[in-house]
C-alpha cells in the first residue's frame, strides 16, 4: 500500500526563499615577491587593501576588508591585530558577500624561495564565536593551480571575546626552499552567524636559529625558582604555539587537577587548561625550550625533570630534541599521555633520559604539553638537571638481526628463537644469537662459562654448542653464541634462555625458544573442536565433541565432525575395512557414521569423518569409536562416546500482521496487530492474530471455545469472531479474530489470555488497543461517503504563530500526517503576512534544487515532510496551496502530496502532484499529476507543460477521475490545464 506524504510545499501557504552566490574563477599568482622579509597587514579600504593577495572565485564565500568590529555581535574581534585593517570571513546571511557554511579563498603572491635556508610564513588570526568554523593554510607548487594542505589547521572556537588577544601562527616552510610556491588561506564559516575569522599581520622570512645561551658546565640544574618570566632562568616560550608555561607556587587555580605545590624549592612552571584563565584553554599546545647544552666532553649524559599529571582530562606531554639550533624538533623517545598522578598530593615522579646519543654536538631540549579536552589538564615540570652520570651497560640480545625483548614468551621464526622442525632421529638446527652492548661501559656474563642457561619443559632438546665471550667492551661492543635443537619426541618442544649479567635492569636476560620435532613415521592424533582426544578415552565431553548432548527422540538428530591428523612424516594407514570407522557399544545403532575419511593420510596432513546421533529411546546412550592404524604405538586407537534421549513437547508462540507478539506484551502496535488504530464509536473493525505451535507435539489450547479470553477495562468492546482450531499440530498453526466496536471516545485497552499445554508459557497473554474516534466530519461541498483524508489548516494543526507542527490531525478516516524525526516539522502560521483569507496556513520550507522527486527518507532531517501511513486516496484529489516563489517549467522540483515509491518495480515517479520537473514521462511541465511511472513506461499522469507558463497565485489543484473513469483529468482554480 502506498502511504500519504506531505512534503515540499506550504498548504494554504509556502515559504521558499533560494540565494544564489555566483562565482569567477582564478588559479594562477597574480606577482611574485623575492625580496625579504615580506610582510602584508591588508591596510586600506576595499579591493585595494589585500595588495597582492588574491580573492579566489572558485568558490561561494569571499574575505573582507574591515577595521573595528565585524557586523555581527558574539562573533569577531574588536580591532585589528596590528595597524588599522584586517581581513574576515563575513559568516552572516544578511550581508554581502557572506553567509553560514561558506568557503573562502585567499591566494598569496607567488613566493620566489630561491636562495632562502629556513624560510619561516607567519600571520596572526582571531577565531571567535560559538558557531565558528575551520581555518587552514594550503599552499601550492605549480603557480596556484593546485592547493594541498600544508599542516596547519584550527576548527572551532579559539578566542573567547571579540578583544582577546590575538593568536600567532608559524609555518616553517623549510621543505619548499629553492622553490616558488603560493600560499592560500582556506575559511569555512560554520553552521550560523557567529563565526567571523580573521587574518592579520602576514609575514614571510629566511629565519637563521642561534642559541640565545650556551651551557657547557655541568652538572646544570634549574628549579624556576622566582615569580613570573624571571623564574624560567635560560629557558624560553616559544611563540610559535598557542599556549604557554606558567611559573606556579601552591596549587593550580583549577579544583581536581595539577600539584598541590612544587617538588623542590616553592616554585614549578605548569600549563593552564581553563578557558576563564589566561593564559590558556582546553587542547592547546606549548613549548618550553631549552638553553643550548654543549655536550662536547660529557661520556654519559642524562637530563632528568620531575612531572605532575593529575586530572581527569589530561593531555600529553613529551620531550623533544633540537640538532639544529632550534630550526627543527624530533621526538626524542620520552611521552606521558592521560593522569600519571591520583591526586594533588601525590609525590611527583621523576624522568631520566640518557642523551649518549648526542655527546660532541650542541643541543636544544624542548617540553611539547598539549592540554587536554576539558580544564582538568593541569600538567607541571619542577627540578630540572642535566649530568654527567656513571657509566653503565645496556644489554641487548639479537637473532637473525632482530631484537629479543628481554623476557620474550612468543617464540618466532623472525628473531631465530623459534628453531622450526628438526627429525627426532638424524636431525639438527643451530641458531646463532648476538649479544649487544649499546652502554657507557663494558657488559660482564655474570654466571659460570658457558654463560647461557637454558631450563624449562624440554631443556634437554636445546644444547649451548658456541660460548659467548663473558666481557663485551661498551659503546656497540657484541659477541655471539649458537644453540643446537636436537629433539627426542616428536611435537613441540620449548625451552627458556637467561643470562645472567650486570645491566642493572635486565638482569638476568632471558627469552623463550621452541622447536618441533619430527619424523619419517606416522603418528595419529584425533581432535574434536579442536581440543585432542586421547586414545582410550572413556570420558565423553561436550569440549570435544564426544558428547553430543542433548536430542528429541524420533524428531532431531545432531551432526559431529572429528578430524583424524597425522603429525608424524610418513604415511599413515586406516587399516580397518571401508569405511574404516567402526562403531560398537550398548547404542551403536543410535550413531552413525555419515561422512567417511580417507587413507592413507600423508604426514603431516588431516582428514575428517561425521558421526550422527538419532537416539531410539530415552536416556544417555552410548557407543565406542574404534579406528585401526598404521601408527605403531597407536595401532588400536578408540575413544568413547555419548548423547541423550530426551522427550518431545509443545512449542507455543503468537503473531500478528506476521510480527511476533511477546507473552506478557504491554506495548499495543500497529506493527503486530495489537493497536485497532482509530474507530468510529460504535463501528467495527478486526484483526487476524495467528497461534504457532514450533514445537515437537501437539498444542492443546485449555478451557472451553472459543479458548480466547479477553480481560481488561474494556474488555467487552473486543469480541472473538472467529475461533483457532484445537488442538494444533506441530510445526503448524490456526488463526483467531478479534473485532473491536468501541462504545466510547478515546484508548479503548484489554488482555488477551490463552492458556495451554506448553510448559513454560501456560498462559500466554498480551495487551491490545483501539481509538474510539468520533464520527467523521462533514468535508467541503458536502462530501462525507468514501472521504479517506480531509487535513486543514485551520483544524487538527496548530494553535501558536510559529509553532513546529509534529501532527497534523486527519478530519476524516485516514491516518494522521506525522513527522518522523524531530527537525523535520513543518511550521504552523497565523499571521497577515502568511495567512490566506483570513485562514491559517501550514509552512514547509524546502530546496527547489534537491534533486528531481527528492528523496524524502525517514531520517534526512535536511527536509521537512509530514507522512501518513493510509493509502494515497487518488479518484479525486484536492491540494490547497500558495508558492512563494513563480511555479515555471524551469523552476526546478517540488513534491506538494505523493505516496511512497514501490523499489520493486524500479518506479521513477511515485504517485503525487508536483510542480516543475516532477515526472520522468513529461518534459517541460509545469504542474503535474503521476502514478507509478517507471522507466519501462508502467503508470499514468497527466500534466500542464505549456511553454511560458508561469503561476505565483493561491492555486486550488484538483486531479480526479473524468466522468466515464477513463482517465486522469487536472484541473487549477477550476480550469482544465491539462496539455
């Protein structure tokens, strides 16, 4: 059945209003700059004041010239950042150029980076307003045909009021030097008008880093003794983030996050997570770099720091690594991420990183914290150090050049400490392993030559057959030792590997190994689930398989597969008679053997037989597999087997309408049959429920005909019309009817109970509903015999000016028009600019251009669409409505009232009236009626498609049967318009 939609269009009165933002399009640099540094404040009113820099036309938003304020209150700043002017995106629709969830270009001059070593691109920006959008920076190598982001991006909110300061942004540009390149800002507004950002103070420069001071004495320590910048000692904030470290003494302004106080001495640097402080703010990032530490002499050097991270929306901090005099960091191995500390008072901890790696070069260390996303992100640094320590050895053990983790239990053929299969008789493996020494001082084997030991399950197997040297010199020192895997026992054989040694925390050294031993000689194995069932086995279990559980006699059977390997090297034979699997025991007759393996089996290899259960009586019943074979120690290999007998019963289960009804359902439907919908009082209507028996035995409804009761406040207006049949079979069913007569207005409830034989649903009950509704009112022109849908504007809809219509009530005997989602509602007005003669009207406000006969899903709330779930009533049909915009043959598309499209019949055009492009059968049209058109030519419609015309008036649209029921007939203001 085809259901009633209302969409696309205001009943009595349409509101729909379309801008257009036409565009020009540009793509190459308008000049290029190669002297520096270059710098661009936008100063100047108009087109003028962007000097080089080019509006982009490819695209819907532009960026503007402004001093002062933007136009808009709650979003922008209140000045520019430097001199006079900047440039903005305008996000409001009452302006020009501008409006919500537009894009905008702003392309750079061509930049000539040739002769520039670390040319650096710079520029301020201001991003407030609760609705505010994305700001990135592209840029392009080809003269500005192609854009790729460079990196840099910020979305959302980052200023919290119009005068707060302004950010900076730094682009290191580094990797285009020697090149020409042009840069673009890329704006998006969000999804309203307050999200005006703006762009400032540009700057392009060749950048040469130097260390502002050098330390080369040590040991160095700093404690950010002091208040403000004076406590940072050498160290310095970095201005190309957009947080900062804050010197602290006590605790953080914030509750449940940061210290309570400092580790040492009474001050410590921290970053601020609270968007009321300043400075900071939730997800943002800041540097703390370093002095210039000159590591030239230093044989061990470690820099430690203590670090407080507790909060529950904590971020990260990391260390990182300059080479470069601070032109270019790298991460050097140290990260915390997420609260390390439980509460302020808990004792700080301390990290030590060894920088060997970095002895004879000059060096800039960095804190890199990002806050995390809420203000419980206070993290704080305090005791800072950097000495020359002791040297120590750092042990590692390698295979096969691959690292092994000290206390490695994942044996792998990639490190070497998985030997792979070896033949129990004449075979051996040997693996070599290097011991590496990557510290400050010479690595000692602590135990007894050989140095290596080697315990566990098969330890035997293993033999150390090559003995390391017991002292490796320090600084990429290594020796070698081998291990020879001679198995005894075919299988997998594993062993563990320590050394003992003096690196203090990997003492002793150890790592597991394994291997697998093999042979030229069958061996059998049998496995259900997987999990091996031993030979002689008389201890059936549901793990694997051997008991088959539980079965219905004469009425269910259950199907196992077992799988018979052969793990041994040579071929091993089934030597019983085919089908090679005999069964014997008390019940051998209640399993069977269904599918047959194969011999012989080549090893290693598999194969697999079924056995199935059909028990003939009641109980556990049980049998013995027995499997004759080649394997010498195996030859006789049987393991026993079970099931159970158990009774048969009675399976009862209600549907309606083909949904299953729950016992004990509270919650009446349409879906199930349970809810009557609405009824003229004292009329009747009646459902069909169905009782399912998917049980085994016969299902005896108890009590006396009609075997239904029905309970409940209004129990008497349901009635039993026809009776289900008793008893009812197995696997089958009956069907009974309810008729519902209501005798009062409004929720007419009951119970339906019925009682029977199942054992555990003895009385299977549910709840059901019906509307008593009154009697239908009178329709225009006296029409009340067969009136399916009557929804007026004036009646069943709205009370408020401006109100969401979510139902719009049905004054005749269709369904209600309701909305699906929330934000799909049309809007109820009552005012003189909407009302037609004097009358209310119901506004929807969609897209002309959304696309032919749109797509009016349940859960696209970029619509606003009413649906019934009546049939679409089509004899004779009456729309009432007025477009805010001229109706033409290129007009574009609008659905006004149509049914659902029928996917099974690949329908093009559902049935409906439209305006404009509407229908696939027509061309041109203007106003059309259709039914079912599909693409192979099924349907019918009708419509007015005369070139030129045009209607903008109230319109009363009537599609109706002609006299004689021939054909469609389209009729407007009482005037035939069909073409």
């Amino acid at each position: 059945m085809k259901t009633i939609t209302l969409f696309r269009a205001l009943f009595i009165a349409l509101m729909l209003t379309i801008y257009f933002n036409p565009s020009t399009s540009s793509a190459q640099c308008g000049s290029t700059i190669a002297a520096y540094p270059y710098a661009e404040s936008f100063e100047g009113a108009g087109s003028g004041g962007i000097g080089a820099w080019l509006q982009d036309g490819t695209v819907n938003g532009n960026w503007t010239i402004r001093t002062g304020n933007t136009p808009s209150g709650g979003t922008g700043p209140s000045a520019a950042s430097h001199l006079n002017y900047y440039i903005f995106t305008e996000a409001s629709s009452g302006q020009s150029p501008g409006s919500p969830n537009r894009t905008a270009f702003l392309n750079s001059p061509c930049f000539d980076l040739t002769g520039l070593t670390n040319p650096e691109f710079t520029f301020d920006y201001h991003m407030y307003g609760s609705q505010m959008g994305t700001l990135k920076v592209q840029v392009s190598t080809d003269g500005g045909f192609t854009f790729t982001d460079i990196g840099w991006t910020q979305t959302g909110q980052q200023h919290s009021s119009p005068g707060a300061t302004w950010s900076t942004a730094t682009i290191n540009l580094s990797a285009y030097a020697g090149t020409t390149i042009s840069l673009r800002f890329h704006g998006t507004t969000g999804s309203g008008y307050q999200s005006d950002m703006a762009v400032d103070n540009v700057d392009l420069r060749d950048v040469v880093y130097t260390c502002s001071s050098i330390v080369n004495t040590f040991p160095y320590t700093e404690g950010f003794e002091g208040g403000g910048t004076g406590g940072l000692g050498a160290w310095i904030q970095d201005g190309t983030d957009d947080g900062n470290w804050t010197i602290r003494n006590g605790g953080t302004p914030s509750s449940v996050t940061g210290p309570n106080g400092a580790t040492e001495g009474s001050y410590y640097l921290f970053t601020e997570a609270s968007s009321g402080q300043s400075p900071g703010s939730p997800n943002r990032t800041a540097f703390l770099n370093s002095p210039c530490f000159d590591l030239t002499g230093l044989s061990n050097p470690d820099f430690s720091f203590s670090y407080h991270m507790y909060g529950a929306d904590m971020g990260t901090l990391k260390i990182q690594v300059s080479t470069n005099n601070g032109a270019t960091y790298t991460d050097i191995g140290w990260t915390r991420t997420g609260q390390q500390h439980g509460a302020h008072a808990t004792p700080w901890s301390t990290a030590t990183i060894n920088l060997a790696a970095y002895i004879g070069q000059t060096i800039i260390l960095r804190f890199h914290a990002t806050t995390g996303g809420g203000y419980r992100s206070d993290m704080a640094i305090d005791g800072v150090s950097l000495v020359d320590s002791t040297p120590l050895p750092e042990m590692d053990v390698v295979g096969n050049a691959v690292s092994i983790v000290d206390g490695d239990t994942t044996p792998d053929v990639a490190d070497d400490t998985d030997f792979g299969n070896a033949d129990i008789i004449a075979g051996t493996v040997v693996h070599t392993f290097t011991i590496d020494n990557s510290g400050t001082a010479a690595l000692n084997l602590t135990d007894a030559s050989p140095y290596v030991t080697i315990t566990g399950a098969h330890a035997a197997d293993f033999t150390v057959t090559a003995i390391p040297a017991n002292s490796i010199a320090a600084g990429g020192g290594s020796t070698t030792f081998q291990i020879t895997f001679n198995p005894s026992a075919v299988g997998l054989r594993t062993a563990t590997v320590s050394i003992a040694n003096d690196d203090s925390d990997e003492n002793p050294y150890n790592f597991d190994i394994q291997g697998t031993g093999t042979t030229t000689i069958p061996e059998i194995d049998i496995t259900g689930m997987g999990i091996t069932i031993v030979d002689g086995d008389t201890t059936p279990d549901v793990a694997d398989d051997t008991d088959f559980g539980d079965n219905i006699v004469g009425f269910a059977t259950t199907t196992h597969t077992f799988t018979i390997s052969n793990t041994g090297g040579g071929s091993l034979n089934l030597t019983n008679p085919f089908p090679h699997v005999v069964i014997t025991g008390a019940h051998a007759a209640d399993f069977t053997l269904t599918a047959n393996p194969t011999s012989p089996i080549a090893g290693p290899g598999s194969t697999t037989f079924n056995i199935t259960f059909n028990p003939s009586a009641l109980g556990i019943r049980t049998a013995t597999i027995t499997i004759n074979n080649s394997d010498t120690d195996e030859t006789v290999y049987n393991f026993d087997i079970q099931g159970n007998g158990t009774g048969s019963a009675p399976e009862i289960e209600l549907t309606g309408n083909g949904n299953i009804i729950l016992s004990g359902d509270a919650i009446p439907s349409y879906v199930d049959n349970t809810d009557f919908g609405n009824v003229v009082v004292l009329s009747s209507t009646e459902n069909v429920f169905t009782i399912e028996n998917l049980g085994s035995l016969g299902l005896n409804l108890l009590g006396i005909s009609p075997y239904i009761t029905i309970t409940g406040a209004n129990a008497a207006e349901f009635t039993v019309t026809a009776v289900p049949a008793n008893p009812i079979l197995a696997l089958s069913n009956t069907t009974f009817n309810v008729t519902f007569t209501p005798t009062a207005l409004g929720i007419r409830t009951a119970t339906i109970n019925i009682a029977s034989d199942d054992s555990d649903e003895p009385l299977y009950t549910f709840d059901i509903q019906g509307t008593g509704a009154a009697a239908i009112t009178l329709s225009p022109g006296g029409v009340s015999t067969n009136l399916q849908l009557w929804l007026k504007a004036n009646d069943g809809a709205g009370t408020v000016d401006g109100q969401a219509l979510s139902t719009w009530f049905d004054q005749a005997f269709g369904n209600d028009a309701t909305v699906n989602l929330a934000g799909q509602e049309p809007t109820w007005r009552d005012n003189i600019n909407y009302n037609m003669n004097f009358n209310p009207v119901v506004d929807f406000d969609n897209n002309v251009n959304a696309g032919s006969d749109g797509d009016y899903s349940y859960d696209d709330l970029s619509t606003e669409f009413l649906q019934g779930t009546g049939g679409l009533y089509t004899q004779d049909l009456f729309v009432v409505v007025v477009p805010d915009m001229t109706v033409n043959s290129s007009f574009g598309y609008m659905d006004l009232i149509g049914g659902d499209e029928n996917p099974g019949s690949n329908e093009t055009d559902a049935t409906g009236i439209g305006f404009g492009q509407y229908s696939a059968r027509f061309s041109n049209e203007v106003i059309t009626y259709c039914v079912g058109t599909t693409n192979s030519g099924n349907g019918y419609g009708v419509t007015h498609n005369t070139g030129g015309s045009s209607f903008n008036e109230p319109m009363i649209i009537n599609a109706r049967n002609n006299a004689g029921a021939t054909q469609q007939e389209l009729y407007m203001n009482a005037n035939d318009i069909e073409t």
